[in-house]
C-alpha cells in the first residue's frame, strides 16, 4: 500500500486525537477527570480507520458530576 492512501486516514486520526485533547481540555475545565477518554484501538484498526473517541468508564460521583454540568449549560 502506498503512503498517498494511507494520508487520508491519518488525517482523520490526527482530527479524532486533536477533538480528544479538546473535549479533555473542557472536561478538567469544569473539574472533571474521565480517566478512561480515549482514542478506540479497535476503530483505528484496517485499512480505511474511522476513529471514535472512548469516553470509558467512571465513578458514580463523577457521573453526577458530569450531569450536572451538563444540566446547567444553556440549550
């Protein structure tokens, strides 16, 4: 396979990271750790990768947490 084809896909992943790193950034800006965010290895996998960011697993306090931030941004 020749690099020319694979460009495409790495600029996807390298989107999938950057939003990753944007949605960490937001989340610790409001005192929220989701230790778990990632980048999902299995969608990274083949010859055409469609990235997906793993928000993974957390406590229930963080949970909460989470939902009431939620619950007090404007719609």
């Amino acid at each position: 396979m020749e690099m020319a084809e694979r460009r495409p896909a790495t600029g996807e992943i390298r989107e999938a990271q950057k939003a990753h790193d944007e949605l960490r950034a937001a989340l610790k800006g409001v005192g929220i750790t989701l230790p778990s965010l990632s980048l999902d290895p299995v969608s990274l996998a083949g010859d055409t990768p469609r990235p997906l960011v793993e928000l993974g697993r957390c406590a229930p306090d963080v949970a909460r947490r989470l939902a009431e931030v939620l619950r007090e941004c404007p719609r």
